[in-house]
C-alpha cells in the first residue's frame, strides 16, 4: 500500500512523526508535509507566488518533503509532482488538537484530507484533543484498523472520513463511534491592545458555545472520551434549501427585475 | 437595512466599489475588507498574529475598513468590533472571476459569505465570470433584488448564496437560475522552473476538467450565459455515506480491534 501523509502542525510535529512510523508498518509511507505550522489555514492554496520543496531529516528513522504552503498545496504537489505513483490513500495528521464540530471549516488537517478526497483518492483526517497531546497509541491504531476498512469496503469516492480521538491511553477510552458533524462553534472576541507606537491591534479568541448533546455527533463524543469517525464531502450544495427555493421562482422573477426594488 | 459588504480581491477592487454603490441605495453600508488581494486562501482565519485595522478613503463616494488578514477576518472582526450592531444582511463581491464547482472550496469570496451563515446572518457571495470582469450592472441588480428575496422568504440559517453572472451586458444574458454546485475541477500541473541560483521552484497551473453538462450546474448554466444561485451550507456530513457506513460496524469492530491488522 502507498501511502501519503500530511499535516497542518508541520513537518516537525510529534503528530506525524509518530504516524509516520506506524504506517511503516503497512506500507510505503511518503511524506510531504507544511515546512512551518499552518493552523486554521483552511483549504488555501498558493497560487501568486511558487512553492519549495526541501528534503527534511529528523533523524535515522523519518524522511519527508517540506513545503512552503498550505496542507493543501501538500498533497497537490506530493501527489503531481513527487511520488512516483498515486498514493492509494492519504492522511493527514496526527493533529495535535480537535477538529470538530464548527472548527473543521478553518482545519488546514482536514483540508489536506479534503484535497485528497477532490483527486478520487481514499483520504483520513486524524487528531488528538488535546494541543499538547500526549497519546498517540490508540490514534495509531485506528489509523491502521481504517487503512484496511477504507480499502475493504471501498470508501465512496470524494468522501474523507475525520476521526478524533480522545487524548488518553487506550483503556481509558469508551470506544469508537460513527459520528456527524457537531454544531458547537466558538464566539469569537477580539481583544483590543495597543503596541508600544500606541496603535490599536486585535487579537482573536472567544468562548466555545455548546450545543451539540448527543452521542451521534463528533463534538459531544470525544467530550465523553470517545474516539469519533465522520464522514464528510465537498459537494455543498445545500439540498434542502435548494428543494425550498423553488418556491421563490427564481427564473420568473429576474424576468420582471427591477420591479420590487427601486 | 444595515449591510456588510467584504471581498477577496481586496478593498481596492472595482467590484466592491461597484457593489457598495450599488447597496447604498438599500440600505446603510459598512465596507471591512482585506487590505491586499487574498484569492484562493479558502476559510483561512488569522489567529498567530493579531489584525490591524486601517480606515481606508478610496475617493469621497467610497470609505471602508481595510484588515490585514483574510476575507473570513474581515466579516468575523466587521460584526464583532467594527459595526455597532449586526448587520441583517452579508455580501462578500463582486468577485473578478467566477467562482463555480469544486472551486468554490478554495475561494476567499464564498468563505467570508461562509463565515456570516456561520454566525446566523443571511449571507451572498457574488462574482462575474472574468477575472478581467467589464460589466458589473446586472450583478449589482442581482444583489439588490436578492436582498430583497432572502429577507422576504426568511432564506434558511446556516444557508449561504453563491451568485454568479456573465461576464455580459444584461440584454445578452439568457436569464437566471436556481443551480447546484458542479462537479468541474482543476486537473493540476506544478511548473518545475529554476531560479537564478539553480534552484528548483514548482508553480501551480492546470487544465480545467468539464465534467458539467446540465443547467442545473452552476458551472454548466454559466458557461451557457445564465446567471446562477446556488445555496451552500456549511454541514459537511456526508450523510449518505454515514448510512452505508453503518453497515461497517465501527463500535463493534474496534472493540475486536488489532484482530485484522498485524
């Protein structure tokens, strides 16, 4: 199995060291991965200016391709440009930190997967909760175990699966559940300072709000120290809605515009 | 009616010149957008730096809030700092260039619309199809006449729409539409150059990949000379797959787990 892996912590984390060395174990594991952390980048890519690419050694044991970019730029240029062949499937991570809920929309981890995902290429989003995680054993396995369900049941084409996973040994974590995407989001506060020229700056941070209560979401599962798989596409294309704006006759009424509004 | 206007071309562009001008006539109009251009850096926040904001005077018709940071900046610092209270309606435009299909995930314009949805306000993203964009006049009726729309039919929170209009004069439009998200995307090619000290950099061109061919695809419909509304949420579940993939039996399969991989 060739592997792919990248991340958004960059190519120096604990995180991708450590899945790095467990992937071996599976297969032929490439790595091209951010030269410097880019969190929250989304899925930005770098198209006004050009991309490096450096040979990065850790030590004896890792080896990976660093990028001037975005973790999408990653798996674009990792796939492209610098493995021999289309990897058979991607991941991205270990993150050090969740990404759940609200949050996945700013995740550069989940956006390498995601970009994955868009090339038709099998693609896992894995990370601890926890910034400062410490436990990356039970994340390594489920990493394994889903490398062979992926393949096994033939994951449906432009979905990516992102998985949580609490930060605490394996024993102390319930389980595995299959989850959706949770609604919690932050409320964002930009704090007002002044530098030492005396002019204002603004830095963002902000309270979690809470809303996801049910096991069947990615949030409230890793919040009861279970590990969450979910499942999630780009096709966004709101369905629902689409199905409701029918009513407002959109075609017949731009043929009469400018009749409502002066 | 109180609007946010942002963009991601920057608060220099014609286009939001052009739509702000245009809004004036509805409503009150708060400008906050990127001081430099911020294309393709998709949901991007800024978290590791704080932002500054900058009053900017283009001319005596045309005052803003210039942020160094991206388009989802611009509309989260706009409704929490900058406006005094929200506003009841978001446009992120007029783009210079369409922004159709799986493109839509790396826009800047579609992310900052993204990011009022996420914060409950109805929101509109809304671009002409060339990045030389000439005829803004029937995008700005389109604006004016869909915030009128949205507010009547009571468009559905968490629901974004992404507008899209020929590059045209309004009589050579055929009209406009209610349409999906394609399928079209980017097939990716890094140009492998040297620079002057004989080392390599990777540029990022493509060739678009036309996999659209209904009108009921943005992509297809405006390449045919429609107009387009696609409404896009940001719940990225997949819930199709979450149904087949029950029949993986994640919680039992992991509580057997190690079973299948050495």
């Amino acid at each position: 199995m060739n592997i792919l892996i990248s991340n958004d912590d960059g190519i120096d984390s604990r995180g991708i060291a450590s899945l790095a060395a467990t992937l071996k174990e599976i297969g032929n594991v490439t790595v091209v991965a951010p030269r410097t952390e880019q969190s929250a980048v989304g899925h930005a890519i770098t198209m006004k200016i050009p991309l490096r690419v450096t040979e990065y050694y850790k030590d004896s044991t890792f080896f990976g391709y660093a990028i001037d970019g975005t973790p999408a730029d990653c798996i674009k240029i990792g796939i492209r440009n610098i493995m021999k062949k289309p990897p058979d499937i991607v991941f991205s991570g270990i993150n050090h930190g969740s990404n759940t809920a609200i949050n996945i929309i700013y995740s550069g981890t989940v956006s390498a997967a995601r970009e994955a995902a868009i090339m038709d290429i099998p693609a896992i989003a894995i990370s601890v909760a926890n910034h400062e995680a410490k436990h990356f054993e039970y994340a390594n396995k489920i990493a394994k175990e889903l490398a062979y369900l992926v393949v096994r049941n033939n994951l449906q084409k432009g979905t990516l699966l992102n998985v949580n996973v609490p930060d605490l040994p394996e024993e102390e974590i319930r389980g595995v559940l299959l989850t959706q995407q949770g609604k919690s989001k932050w409320d964002d506060i930009y704090e007002e300072r002044e530098d030492p020229y005396g002019k204002k700056y603004y830095w963002l941070t902000g309270d979690l709000v809470e809303v996801d209560n049910d096991l069947i979401t990615d949030h409230f599962a890793i919040k009861n120290k279970y590990a969450t798989i979910t499942p999630i596409h780009f096709d966004l294309t709101d369905y629902k809605t689409f199905e409701t704006m029918k009513s407002w006759n959109i075609p017949e009424y731009f043929k009469n515009s400018n009749k409502h509004v002066k």
